[in-house]
C-alpha cells in the first residue's frame, strides 16, 4: 500500500532552496519526511553536506514541528514539494501564473496528491521578493502578483482554504536596501493581512551567512536561522489553524 501524505507546498527563490552552516537540528533522515525530487521521485529529507557545512533549510523544521505538536496522524507520512530556485522573481516572468516556475508547482503538486486518495495539501509556504527587490519592482504590482498566485494556486489545487505563509527578509540585506525593500515587504505583509488563511513571519534576531561567517553574503540566512525560521513559519501555521 502507498504512503498516506500531508504535504507542505515550497515556493520562492533562493532562500526557500536553504543555505550553509552548522545547525542544532540533526541532518539525519526523519523517517516520516519525504522530499517530491524533481524527477517526480520520492526521497527521505535530509541535510545535504558540503565542504563541513550542512545545506539546511526552513521547511524540513517545519515539518519536525508539524510532528512534534501532534498535527500528522499516526499512519500518516509528510511530502515536501520543492519548488523554488535561486533568483526566481515575478518581475523576471518566472513566478507570475503563466510563468514555468509557478506552472511546474502546480504540475507537481497535482501529481502528488493522488498518490494516494487520503494524502492533503496542508500548507503553502513561500520565501520570495528579493529578486523582485534587485529588479525594481513596484509595491502594488508585487502585491497584485501575489495575490494572484495565492488565490491561483488554492483554485487550480481545489484548496479553497490552504494556508499560506510568507516572510520577512534578512534583516541585515533588508536594512542595507531598506527603500528598495520597504515597499516589497509592505506588499507581502498586506498580502497576507488582507487574504484569509495567511499569515507573515518575522525574521527578528535571524542571523545571515554574513553574520555568521563573515563572507559577505547578507542576502541569505545561516543554517541554524533556517531551523529557527521554520519554526516560526509552523507557529503561524498553528495560529491559522487555531483559529477556525
């Protein structure tokens, strides 16, 4: 019989691919977590390493905190469908709702909900908007973008009510391109305020690779402020779901 799976939804750029560095969490296979990879194989999460550093990420910690709280059933399992890359914006016609990026999640996740007739889409959980930083976007023409790929991908998934969740930037690049980046944030904030069942995560205290390793890379986060995202994302995650 197949595996019965929750399964969390990953979009964005190149912060929800994950970054380097030592992390409390253990890069040990969970035996209840799966990767969708991107030849539609399915694959035990993991930590990749590389050099002595581990390439971690937000949203396996999510899920060891979906477990942990008592939210994935006894007989059940968790599939991560990855789709985010490195740069990917709306601005340069990949995320938008004809574009490849967003067609391909929608393709992916399409195939991994049948796998089985019990397995649901739990979650949509999205890092993005510093491309969109780089390329000049406006505030309202994000948040227009936004909020169509929200409200696209519940109907084209049939999750009317799928949570999503976004999040703020690395403080040390956001306070660096603070007029570039004030007007995406707003816009994603906005997105989230105003779209039901959504929520914001703060990046308060979350340290870049920059400010962990001194080597210039402020953009993205250390790996052990990947851990902690994640769970900051499974705590707004437990607020939407709390209130219903």
């Amino acid at each position: 019989m197949s595996r019965i799976f929750d399964i969390v939804i990953v979009g964005g750029n190149s912060n929800s691919e994950g970054g380097l560095g030592q992390t409390s969490l253990s890069t040990d296979r969970n035996e209840n977590i799966f990767y969708l990879n991107t030849d539609l194989s399915i694959g035990k999460a993991y930590e990749k390493s590389e050099q002595g550093n581990n390439n971690g990420n937000f949203y396996r910690s999510f899920c060891l905190e979906y477990i942990k709280r008592g939210y994935l059933a006894p007989e059940k399992d968790m599939l991560i469908v990855r789709a985010g890359e490195g740069g990917a914006g709306f601005a340069n016609q990949r995320w938008g709702i004809h574009d490849d990026l967003f067609l391909n999640m929608i393709k992916i996740s399409r195939y991994a909900v049948p796998l089985n007739k019990e397995n649901r889409i739990v979650a949509f959980i999205w890092h993005q908007g510093e491309a969109d930083v780089m390329l000049g976007s406006h505030k309202e023409t994000y948040k227009q973008n936004l909020t169509a790929l929200v409200k696209n991908t519940r109907k084209l998934l049939c999750y009317d009510h799928l949570p999503f969740i976004a999040s703020d930037f690395s403080q040390q690049w956001k306070e660096k391109n603070t007029t570039a980046c004030t007007p995406i944030i707003e816009a994603i904030m906005e997105t989230c305020n105003e779209t039901e069942r959504a929520g914001f995560v703060t990046t308060d205290s979350l340290l870049s690779n920059d400010q962990m390793f001194h080597n210039g890379d402020a953009l993205h986060f250390c790996n052990e402020s990947f851990n902690q995202l994640g769970i900051r994302y499974f705590e707004v995650f437990h607020q939407i779901c709390s209130r219903l």
